[in-house]
C-alpha cells in the first residue's frame, strides 16, 4: 500500500492501462526524487520563477498519478514561489521532502515497483514513427490554441501509443497542463517536444 496514492484515480486519470500506470509511476520516482533539491537552489539563487514551474511541474504530475498529498503540498508551494513568500515556502519544503521519501518507500515495497523499466524507454521512434508522431503532435496544437475539451483526450492517446518510447514524462506534463487549461504553457511545451524529436 501506498499512502497518499489514489490509484484508481490515477487509473482513471492516465487511461486505465495498468502497464502503462506503473511505468509512469516509475517515471515519476525516477525523475522526481530530487526534485525538492532543486526547488530549494533555484530560490536560494532567487530565481522564484523558475523554482515556481518545478512545483508547478510536481503539481500537475502527481494530480495526474493520483498522488493526492503531494499535489496538495506542490499546489501550497507554487502559491508561495508565485507570491515570493520566503518564509511560506521554508515552511512548506521539509513536510514535502518528508513526503516524496515515505511514498518512495512505500513505492519500493509495492506491487507497483519495477525493478526496471528500460524496457519502456530503450525502444527508439524509427523515421516513419516519428512522422506520425510529429503530425499528431501538430494535429493537437490547434485543439490546444482553442482551448477546446478534446485536447485532453488526444493527448492521452498519445501518452498511450507513444509510452513504450520514453516519451512519458514530456506528454504526461503536457496532459497535465492542458487539464489546467493552461493552454500558452501547453503550447511552448508541445514547441519542446517538437523540436528534441
């Protein structure tokens, strides 16, 4: 068991494939487990804005993955950096770091836990995959301009046919963006994805 974690929630969040729902977990882990490192050096440097879209970042993932809490503590945070609440933010980052290391543990000594996932990202997109791809990704970006429901559940195909190629982490943020309806930052993310294809 995993406290904090809504798994059906996360379930239904990401399509329901429990495959892929593991992967993206062990996504998460992988990437996130320093992340309040990082967090605490941007606004040690003083850069708030950048410290801001970290947590912003957190935020959307673990909303997308069912991780309840920590979407609680991220959402608190980015509140914080936006208002560049030093103090706030000091308040806010032991009991979040506390967090990551106990859903660590508890992900660890889960069912969920893969010992590897290099299955998920050692396969490549080969010239014609990537066409493909590249012109889904620009059938999205009009959706995503307007504002319109159905990027949100273009994006979550692509989140499922393209999971096996390392893309997760780009497009579940992009997936977490758009249920934001943060459309601009949706955009410049697709632009990204775009142009490291």
């Amino acid at each position: 068991m995993i406290r904090g974690l809504n798994m059906e929630q996360g379930l239904e969040n990401t399509g329901g494939d429990l495959a892929f729902y593991k992967a993206l977990l062990q996504d998460f882990f992988n990437t996130y487990s320093k992340h309040p490192k990082k967090i605490i050096q941007f606004v040690s440097e003083g850069d708030y804005h950048s410290a801001e879209l970290e947590a912003h970042s957190l935020k959307g993932t673990s909303r997308m993955l069912g991780l309840e809490k920590v979407y609680d503590m991220a959402l608190q945070m980015e509140l914080s950096l936006k208002e560049k609440d030093k103090t706030q933010f000091d308040g806010l980052i032991q009991p979040l770091k506390n967090e990551l290391k106990i859903l660590f543990r508890d992900y660890e000594g889960s069912d969920l836990y893969q010992e590897s996932h290099e299955d998920y990202l050692s396969l490549k997109l080969n010239d014609e995959q990537k066409r493909i791809f590249l012109d889904r990704i620009n059938t999205l970006r009009p959706v995503v301009k307007a504002g319109r429901y159905q990027a949100e559940t273009l994006v979550s195909q692509l989140l499922k046919d393209y999971a096996d190629f390392g893309l997760n982490e780009k497009l579940s943020e992009l997936k977490a963006l758009i249920e934001q309806l943060e459309f601009e930052e949706a955009l410049a993310l697709i632009k990204t994805i775009q142009k490291e294809l």
